[in-house]
C-alpha cells in the first residue's frame, strides 16, 4: 500500500485498528478502543475526503494503487482476447487492445495500461503510448466497425510520449488519424476516462458517442507540470496550474466535454476497486443498452453533433 | 502547446524595424541588408538566402488565390473566458492586448476564392495572434470552412503555422483537435474533396496532432519546425539534446511525414497542378 501525504492520518489509523483487531480482539478495553478509533477514522475521513483541494483530486488520478485499465477489464469483462501490434513496427504495451464480453455480447476494449512494479512501468512506458499504440488501437476499432461490435475505450494517460521515435514514426498524424477513424465509425463508442485524461494522447481514443469520467479522473488540455513549466517557467507550480485548467470532472461535464461523471467510492477508486468496477460496470451497460439503439448512420451523425457543440465563442 | 520563446529569425516579419526610414532591412539569418521592397516582392523570403519570413493571412490569400477573388468569411466570432484563466495577466485582457497589437480578431482566417478559376475554400492561421493557438474560435472557423467546402464540394487549402492548443481554453481547445477533424472527414467521405495541408513554421502540438498531417497532399515550406512535441519539451524527457535539423520539413519527407517541400513562390504553382490532377 502507497499513501499520499494527505491520506496518512487516515492509513495510519486504519492500520492501528487492524493491528488491535488482530491481537485483542476478544479484549473488553481494547473493543472501546477500537470502536472510539474507528468513529475517529469516521470524522477524519470526513474531514480530510470533504475538504480535498483541487491539486489533492489530481493527485489521486494519479494514485499509485489507483485502479488501471486491466484492473477494470478482469473485474468487468470476460472470455478477454487481446490482441497484438500494428503490424508495421512494433507491439506498443501502454496501449492494450483486443475484444471481450460484456454481459453477453462482444465489444472491444481498448485502454492505456500503466504498471504497477518497476519493471512494468518501464515496459508500458507509463501509459505513454508511441504512435504504434495509436495504430494498434486503430486497427481494432476498425475491426470492430466492420463487424458492428461496439468499442468502450478506457483513458488514462499522461500523454502521448514526447520522443525521438515517436516523432520519426509520426505522432501527429497517429493521433490525428485515430481521430478521424473514430469521428467516422459505424459502431456505438463509449470513452471513459479513468486517471489521467492528458492532452492528444487521450483525445486520440476519446471521440465517442459518450464520453464519462471517473469522480477522481481529470482531462486535460496540458499537464499541469507542463501548463506551469510554460507560464512561469517552473513546473514546481503545477498546484497553482491545475486550478487553473478546471480538468477535474464537474469542471469538464459543466463544459460540456463529459456526458456523465461516475461517483467514486470515499477517498477514491483504490480505497475499493471492487466498488469502483462495479459503478463503471452499471455505467457501461446504461450507456450501451442506449447506444445500442442507433443505427451506423445514427451514431457517426450523433458523434459529429456532439463534438460539433464543444467550444465557447461569442459573435 | 503554444509556444512563447521565439528564435531571432522567428519574429514575425510585420514586426519588423526596417531601416534607414523603411528603405533598407536586414536579414536576421544571413545579415544581408537589402531594399525592403526586395522582401516585399519576394513574399517574404530573403532573396539572399532563402529564409522564409511570416507572411500575412491577406499576403497568402494573394499569393495563392486569383487576384480580388479572396472574399473572407465567418468574421466577428470572438473568444471568451470560459475557464476564467488567468496567469500574468487574465485571459480577457490578453486578448484585448492581442487585438490590439496585431488588429486581428483571433488567430485564424478562413474564406473562399478561386484558384486558377477554381472555386477553393482557404485558411491560414495568423500566428501573430498568441502565437497562431487554437482555441474555440480558431475550432469553429476552421470547421466552418470544412462545412463549407463538403456544401459546396470545394477543395481545402489550409495553411498551419501554431503552436498547438490555446492552453487558456484547457479542455475546451483539446476537444477543436475532434470537431476539427471530424468536419475534414466529412469533406472526404461525403464530397469527395481534397484537404491540401500547408505546413509553415511552425506546426506542432494539437493542431499537428488534428488536422495538419492529415492532408490528403502535406506541403512544407522549407525548414519549418513540424512536430507533436516541441523540441524543448522532449529534451527535457530524454535528457539529451536533438540532432540538427531534428522536426524540420526535411526531416518529415524523409521520415515519409510530408509529400512534397515547396518554396514560398512554388506554393502556387504546386498545389494548383495536384487540384488538376485529382479534378481535372
């Protein structure tokens, strides 16, 4: 278990009462100490959850025990079959893609992967996808469209990665040509974002029929680090940055940006992932059972108002 | 994202002191000093050593269109606050300052013409208005102009010269990369009509990663800076610094990124013969 700063007297508490249950549990005195500490840990978490700031909630998008994509997927899918590669470069792992079932019907799934262990979070490269994982994406998706199995993407991301090779093999145009594929095709698409919605890199498997967030996710045009890096030349004022960009969730669903935001168990998705599956679960079919409605023509009409309306102007 | 940092040669040539009373001016790339109106004639490229200038959005319409045929469209769509974002100054009041300093109204101009007799649909961004960034208006003008050309079944020039994203709109700029291109796609499945993409200096973060590598033709001008990511932003990632000529046009035709590059008094000429080969 990691702990933010903030999430400390919480975790410490938690971790006492566990440790007396443990060893005195059948005490008379300790049974009152324990039920005064859990009333404790009660008030604090009211206290400390109700009051997060803004930089707080960016924090937990980014949590290190925070649920990620194949989290979700094997608390929520089944008969999974993921498939490989773009089939000009390589096999980008901060993008993992294939197709499964979802109470009974066969969707893809699409989402960026994050690791959890070292080792893991070099080779998904944090969730930063190179453009081969754009293409692989795309490669589903456009599985998927020919066959009229809907597509649910799952965001979370910092970026598209900013390298050397991912600028030889075309980031741009992998990002802008996921966008149109997606703006154009003939199966319901649901996006989610699930942690970090971070600039292109998320956008490239956001343009859906609906577009949800987790409580705790934020979408983003920059990375705070990034936007302050810009402004004041230091990204140490990333706290200061992230007030400004509104990308927590009731900022982008009052935009206009997301259709729904999809509460999240006290103190975050990783307090009780199970909690927190099965909320996206119930979200998922609502919003497919729907979608599932319109036909091809319907739903690429439906996509263009959508994104059509996004944007503020005067004149 | 947008870009403030400017390299000497950058500064946009309307900002230009000339000398000696307007007559003479001096290239900041190869020190030449010339007759301003040697500049002038030659659209902005130092007729020395071939360094491209900016050039105005009337500039362009001229050079690419036939003459008096441009006629501008979608004027008095203006930005708000949204986010009410605010860094050294409040987002109101820099744009205030922006039209002020450049008397434009936002950082994109679209409108129509004809091209050697040929109805086309043109845009360019002005990146003298905080450095040509996307926000919602630049979002909305563009994909009016992609509207326009799918109605009437026009062609698509659009000139880029960005920095990427309005970072003052937050979110609100990030979703014109899918209005953007969803209305591009509309202009090819539904009539048939080719985007040509001009790619100028520079073109890079989201408005690379919309509509401006997606051309059915990419143009570059020589050596313009075209990427996802800025160079400083990737130096910092890899902790190294870039090769030379790293994310210029020549860099881009040989990664396979761009068709052709063309000098500033070929653009005409060039996208005028692909709009014949592919319309007849």
């Amino acid at each position: 278990m990691a702990h933010l700063e903030f999430e400390k007297p919480i975790v410490e508490l938690e971790e006492r009462i566990r440790e007396l249950k443990v060893y005195g549990i059948r005490d008379r005195g300790m049974g009152g100490e324990i039920s005064k500490l859990e009333e404790r840990v009660v008030e604090l978490q009211a206290e400390i959850y109700g009051g997060l700031t803004i930089w707080q909630k960016v924090q937990l998008s980014r949590h290190p025990d925070r649920p990620y994509f194949l989290d979700y997927v094997e608390r929520i899918f089944d008969d999974v079959v993921e498939l490989h590669g773009d089939r000009a470069y390589a096999d980008d792992a901060a993008i993992v893609a294939g197709f499964a079932t979802f109470e009974g019907r066969s969707v893809a799934v699409i989402g960026h992967q994050k690791g959890r262990t070292t080792k893991e979070k070099v080779r998904r490269n944090f969730g930063m996808a190179h453009p081969e994982g754009y293409r692989k994406a795309m490669r589903v998706m456009e599985l998927a469209g020919r066959f009229g199995r809907p597509v649910l993407t799952f965001i979370d991301t910092p970026g598209a990665y900013p390298g050397i090779g991912a600028e030889e093999r075309g980031q741009s145009e992998a990002i802008g040509a996921s966008i149109a594929l997606m703006s154009g095709l003939r199966s319901p698409i649901l996006a989610t974002v699930i942690g970090e919605g971070g600039s292109g890199g998320a956008l490239a498997l956001g343009v859906a029929n609906r577009v949800l967030m987790l409580e705790f996710a934020t979408y983003s045009v920059i990375t705070p680090e990034g936007c302050a890096s810009i402004l004041w030349r230091d990204g140490a004022l990333a706290p200061k940055a992230a007030e400004q960009l509104k990308l927590l969730a009731p900022d982008a669903l009052r935009l206009g940006v997301v259709d729904g935001v999809i509460d999240e168990p006290r103190g975050g998705a990783h307090r009780e992932p199970d909690e927190a599956a099965a909320a996206l679960k119930d979200a998922i079919r609502r919003e497919l059972t729907e979608l599932e409605r319109m036909s091809p023509d319907e739903l690429i009409a439906d996509r263009y108002a959508k994104f059509r309306a996004i944007g503020v102007t005067e004149g | 994202m947008a870009l403030f940092g400017k390299t000497k040669a950058d500064v946009d040539a309307a900002d230009k002191k000339t000398l000696g009373r307007g007559v003479f001016r001096k290239c900041d790339v190869c020190g030449v000093t010339l007759r301003a109106e040697d500049f002038t004639a030659n659209h902005e490229v130092c007729p020395e050593c071939g360094h491209h200038y900016r050039l105005s959005g009337e500039a362009w319409a001229e050079l690419l269109l036939d003459p008096g045929s441009f006629e501008e469209r979608d004027l008095g769509i203006l930005s708000r606050d949204p986010l009410e974002f605010t860094d050294s100054k409040r987002y109101p009041d820099r744009l205030v300052a922006s039209r002020k300093k450049t008397g434009l109204e936002d950082a994109m101009m679209v409108g129509e013409g004809t091209m050697a007799g040929r109805p086309v649909q043109l845009g360019a961004f002005l990146f003298r208005f905080m450095g040509g960034s996307m926000g919602s208006v630049v979002g909305e003008k563009i994909t009016r102009m992609f509207e326009r050309g799918t109605e009437k079944k026009q062609p698509v020039i659009l000139l880029s010269a960005s920095g990427g994203a309005r970072m003052q709109e937050g979110i609100l700029s990030l979703m014109q990369m899918a209005k953007t291109v969803a209305a591009l796609r509309r202009l090819r499945e539904e009539a048939n009509q080719p985007f040509i993409s001009v790619l100028l200096n520079p073109t890079t973060g989201g408005v690379a990663a919309s509509f401006a590598l997606l051309g059915d033709v990419n143009i570059a001008e020589p050596q313009a800076l075209i990427g996802f990511a800025g160079p400083r932003v990737i130096e910092n990632t890899i902790r190294q610094k870039l090769p030379a000529g790293f994310q210029r046009s020549e860099f881009l035709l040989e990664h396979g990124m761009v068709d052709i590059i063309a000098e500033r008094s070929a653009m005409r000429p060039t996208i005028s013969r692909i709009l014949s080969h592919l319309l007849g």
